[in-house]
C-alpha cells in the first residue's frame, strides 16, 4: 500500500495510469488518504488537466462510481525516428493520434552536428505546418539505431554512427528546442510502441529490427529492459563464425550476425552477385519484386537470425516475438525461415506458447514508442509533482 505523504498526486496518477485502480475508492484502499486528502490531490491533476472521471463501472452495486482515467489527448508530443539512412519525424497527441508527419533521407553517419541540426530543423518546420507552438509541446522522443546509455542519454559506442558516442543528444535539442528530450534505441521504442499497441496484456515481448543492421528490443511487464550500459538486445553483433573468421564489422569485430544477415549484408551479398543494392531499402525492394537471389538470401538471413534467437527465446521464455524493419516487411520469407530455425532449435517448453508475427504498427513502430517514452517520463510521479509544485 502506497501512504502518508507519499501518496502524492503525481504518485495517483500514476496509479491511474497503470490501471491498478480505477475509482476513487480504490485509490482510497490503495493510497490509505482520507476522503479529504483525495479529493484535493484529484482536484489538482483535474485542473491540470490529467484525470478525467467518465461514465460508471461496469457491474458496479450500490452508488454508480465514476471511471477514472489519464487524460493524455491534450498532449503534443513529437517523435523521432533516425535510422542509418532515413529520418521519420511525427507529431503526435497523447492518445496516439498522428496529427502530422514528415520524411525525409539523412547520413546517420555524416555525424551528430549535421544529423541534429536537420532535426531540429525538420521539427521547426514540422510545428509551423500544423499550425500549433513548441510551447504546445510536452516532449521529444528521439530513437537512434544504436545503443544508448539511458542514465545519460547518450550514444553508448554505436557501431553505425561514428562521432556519436557520448555525445550529447537530449542537451543538445533541449537547448535548440527549449522542450524537454528523450533519447533511446531504436528497436527499444520499436518494442515499446508495439508492446502497449497490441500486447498490452502479455509479460514479455521481444522485438527483432532487421533493417541496415540488426537489434532488439526486450518489453518486460509494460516496461524495456535496457540493459547497465544500454546494450540489452545488440544481437547483431552476436559472433556466428570461429574467433578470427568471418567479415570485419562495424564494430570492430569479425564474423558477426550483422555481417551476414543485415539488410545491409545483403545489400553486399546481391551487389557482389551481380544485382545492384546499396540499401537496405534496395535490398526491401527486390524481396518484394519477388527478386530470386534477394529471396533465398533473405531466407537464409532469417535461418541465420533464427538461430540467434533461439537462444533469446530459451533465455527468456518471451510470450511474444515480432519482427519489424525494412526486410521483415517485405515479404514473409524471413519471417518463415526464423520460426523455423527457433522451432527445430529450442525445447517446446519455451516455444510451446510463443507467438512469432511481425509488426502491426508497421513504420510508425518507433515513432508511437517514443510517444510512450515522452509520456512515461513527463508523466513520472515525481516529473508530476514538480509541475504542480512550481505551478502552485
């Protein structure tokens, strides 16, 4: 039980949030706090704009009792997503609605300087078109396709984005945009965003990206599971060949999963053929022409991938695994050619009850994520308390 002081109205709307309670008895039985002491402390979020008490419980006897609610459809929030070649920006209200957005091509690696100086302008940009103020907005989620040290937000040696590590991402747009900035991976918001949209109800979900590289996300009990320094889920640079063996990596290592089962491995592997790809993108664009070689490449990425994960899967017994990217999208070659490599190599105890799909949010996967992230955090109990304090 939540008492005393610490009950605090930010601590409510957590609770409101979460779904463990649903009334104003509940919070009671929960919280502990007097009649009195609820009522103000609902009072304050309600002027906030935070709660809403709609409508009555279902089956409810005796006095009908309001439904509370977190109110989040009065919230802007713009979510960023980078990857190695493009940039998905998205305006967004709390509920999810997609207001308005924006695309647009970028060199991840041409550095942070340049990459965030496109952002912010690509976000001035995008505020000035729907008509709304920065002020407006409650946050900036941004995932990059690299891991991020979640203490500091900051790039924690991403072997896609040379210069970035370390640097001083969510500081750097704070001070361009005077809004609070939020920093993670791009597969951990790809998972969070699928996670709340479709299995909101399911303990574990793993999330695969396969685009120019490869990561994953890990979605335990609503929340991503990061990892000490960010790296939870950099299966791509998982080694698949003998030590010294193998093609060189990014990171700086030889005969990772990365190498050979990427989007921009095959990339490689089809122009090294005779077909023509730079991209990932190109690579996506062949599977879904039907294009022979891109096929039997992708399937023997997906057995590689599969491999892969069926140690994941035997690790953490996930409910859920959803493939997203450019390269699961394309076609459902990839995707077979994992259920089949995790089927024939983990026991049935830890896939007898596994779901293996790909995404349902499609390209929008990372930006509804970051919508979450801003959310989350703006929305902590203790960022809660802050804003009424200072606005008491």
């Amino acid at each position: 039980m939540t008492t005393g002081s610490s009950a605090s109205a930010g601590r409510i709307l957590e609770l409101v949030r979460s779904g463990q309670v649903r009334t104003r008895r509940e919070l009671q039985e929960v919280t502990g706090l007097s009649r009195s002491t609820l009522s103000l402390r609902m009072s304050q979020l309600a002027a906030a704009g935070y709660v809403r008490e709609t409508g009555q419980v279902s089956g409810s006897t005796g006095r009908p009792a309001k439904v509370l609610s977190f109110d989040a459809s009065g919230q802007l929030v713009v979510a960023v997503d980078l990857g190695a070649h493009h940039a998905h920006l998205a305006l967004i209200d709390g509920a999810g609605r997609m207001l308005l957005e924006a695309s647009g091509e970028l060199k991840i690696d041409a550095g942070p300087d340049d990459v965030l100086r496109y952002v912010t302008r690509r976000i001035t940009e995008l505020i000035a078109r729907s008509g709304r103020s920065i002020d407006e907005v409650a946050g900036v989620g941004v995932g990059i396709p690299g891991p991020v040290r979640f203490a500091t937000q900051r790039p924690n040696t991403p072997p896609l984005m040379p210069g970035w590590h370390d640097y001083p991402v969510a500081e750097r747009l704070r001070e361009a945009l005077g809004v609070p900035v939020f920093v993670d991976n791009d597969a951990n918001l790809m998972a969070l965003g699928e996670a709340r949209a479709r299995y909101a109800d399911v303990p574990s979900v793993l999330f695969v990206k396969v685009g120019t590289g490869i990561g994953a996300g890990v979605i335990l009990h609503g929340q991503p599971e990061r990892g000490i320094a960010g790296g939870a889920g950099d299966i791509g640079h998982i080694r698949i060949a003998p030590p010294g063996e193998g093609r060189p990596c990014t990171c700086g290592a030889t005969g990772c999963l990365a190498t050979e089962a990427s989007g921009g491995a095959l990339a490689r592997q089809l122009t090294e053929a005779g077909t023509p790809a730079d991209t990932a993108q190109d690579v996506a664009t062949l599977i879904a022409a039907g294009d022979p070689l891109a096929l039997r490449l992708s399937e023997r990425a997906g057995h590689l991938l599969g491999e892969v994960l069926a140690t994941s899967v035997a690790l953490l017994n996930p409910a859920v695994l959803v493939l997203g990217g450019l390269l699961p999208s394309a076609g459902p070659v990839l995707l077979e050619a994992v259920r089949e490599s995790v089927f024939q190599r983990t026991v049935p105890l830890a896939t007898r009850e596994l779901t293996i799909a790909t995404t349902t949010l499609g390209a929008d996967a990372a930006v509804q994520g970051a919508r979450h992230l801003v959310i989350d955090q703006t929305f902590s109990a203790a960022a809660v308390d802050a804003r009424l304090a200072a606005s008491s």
